[in-house]
C-alpha cells in the first residue's frame, strides 16, 4: 500500500518550489524621493542667478499677498454695501472682485512660468546637472532604490526614509 507521507512531502516541496521562483521573478521596485530645489539651494545659492530667480518669487509672492488682500477688502466693502441695501454699489464691487482674481489668475500663471524658467535656468549648468545626476545615481544603487523622483507639491505624504536629497547633498560634497 502507497503511503501519503511521501505524496504530501512531494507535494509540499513543488508549492514551496514554485513559490520561491515565483519570488525570485519578482522585482520589487524600491522608489527614492531627492528634492533638487534643496540640492540647488544647497551648491548654487551664491550664483546670480539662483539670487534672481529667488528674488523674483518674493517679489512674485508679495504681488500675489498684495492682490489678495485688495479682494479681501473689495469683499468686505460689498458685504457692507449687501447689508446697506446698495445694489449698485455692491454690484460695481462684484465686478470688482472678479477683475482682481482673473488678474490674479493671469499673473500667476504667467509669473509662475517666468519664474519656473528662471530656475530651471540654474539647473540649466550641465556641469551642475551631470554632477547632480551622478551623485542621485550613485546613491541609489549604493541603498538599492530601482528609481528616483523629484520631490514636488503632488505628494501629500512619504516617508522620510525614501528622502535621499541629503546623501545626495553629502555625495556632491564629497567629490568636489
């Protein structure tokens, strides 16, 4: 008679077989974050023109805070105007209102390019840019990440763990 304790030993091994080429088959791919305006700030901020560029988006920031703060005020005149019963006066600063925020829109979206293009000019160095590449690659092969991201306003959550901005930062040093 056929005993069960070989099948079910042959049977255990084939699964445990099969899962283990399955596993080796599978690539996990470990994503890393690197945050370039922080590695530009870190090596560039001397240059002229990184000081241009950030100049330029305090100016851009104080426009926009000044502009908001007139629709604030446009807003609180027309609640006042609402509940003194002017119709007129509160549809002139209705009016208002909506000519301030599409030129708020406007600008931001035209001295947001300009600004963007600005930075984009410091990393614009190929020498700065290879140099960064090469120290973003070298870390990423070194703590065994398959792919690395810029860090922008799109995450609203990641772990510090995958943040290698700063051993990017430290490699930069090193070779210099």
């Amino acid at each position: 008679m056929l005993s069960w304790k070989p099948v079910v030993l042959l049977s255990t091994m084939i699964v445990f077989s099969a899962a283990r080429a399955t596993a080796a088959q599978t690539h996990v791919t470990r994503e890393a974050l690197v945050d370039v305006n922080r590695v530009v700030t870190a090596f560039m901020r001397d240059s002229k023109e990184y000081r241009g560029a950030i100049a330029a988006e305090e100016q851009y920031k104080a426009a926009v805070a000044k502009t908001r703060r007139e629709i604030a005020g446009f807003q609180q005149e027309r609640l006042r105007a609402q509940q003194a019963g002017s119709a007129a006066l509160v549809q002139e600063l209705s009016d208002r209102i909506r000519e301030r925020e599409q030129y708020l829109n406007d600008f931001r979206r035209v001295e947001g390019a300009r600004i963007s293009s600005l930075k984009d000019a410091v990393l614009a160095n190929d020498a700065f840019l290879s140099e960064m590449l090469q120290a973003v690659k070298f870390v990423a092969e070194t703590e065994g990440y398959s792919s690395v991201k810029r860090i922008n306003d799109d995450y609203l959550y990641y772990l510090q763990e995958v943040d290698i901005t700063d051993k990017v930062i430290q490699r930069m040093l090193k070779s210099r």
